[in-house]
C-alpha cells in the first residue's frame, strides 16, 4: 500500500511544505496567537475566524520558515566563501589528517 502512493510524484507545493515542516512548528504558535488577537473583535462566527487562523498562521509561518531557511543558507555560503579567502585551513585539503582522534 505505501510502495503504490510513495512513487506518486507529488506536487512540488507539497515538498516545499515537507521541506519547511519544522519551521512552520516552530513558528505557528506565534503567529496563530496574534492572529486570533487579531481577529478578537470582529462579529465572524466562530468556524470563520477559525478559518481565517488556520490560513493565516499557515502562510505566515511558512514564509517565515522560508524566509529563515534562505537566510541561513546565504549566512552559511558567505562564512565559506570567507574561510576559502582567508586560506583557512581546511577538512579537505587534507591538512588534519594527522592528528590525535584520528586512528
């Protein structure tokens, strides 16, 4: 049964979301608080506000997610590209290869 749904190419929307899951946990208490802060005031049922919670909290967490994630990855790209122009010692240069973990 999982081999016949795991070989469905899914649409790319779901593999930014399975990509972003941790940092959409991460953030949705945030923005699902401030948004039922939000929408406190106005006269909408009860199953609309919740509506509007879940979408709202879901965008919000997910662009920040995003947001953070190519935040990172251009932080981690530019301390690379530093340690490569400084001529910092690297792993692959092989120059710790010698040393006293090494067995």
């Amino acid at each position: 049964m999982y081999l016949r749904f795991a070989a469905v190419c899914w649409p790319p929307v779901v593999d930014t979301v399975s990509e972003n899951a941790y940092g959409i946990y991460f953030f949705h208490c945030l923005f699902a608080l401030w948004v039922q802060f939000l929408l406190l005031d106005l006269a909408i049922p009860a199953v609309g506000k919740g509506l509007i919670v879940f979408a709202a909290t879901m965008a919000l967490s997910w662009a920040a997610s995003m947001l953070v994630n190519r935040l990172l990855a251009s932080g981690r790209m530019l301390v690379v590209r530093a340690a490569v122009l400084s001529g910092a010692p690297s792993i692959a240069a092989g120059l710790f290869s010698e040393t006293k973990f090494s067995d």
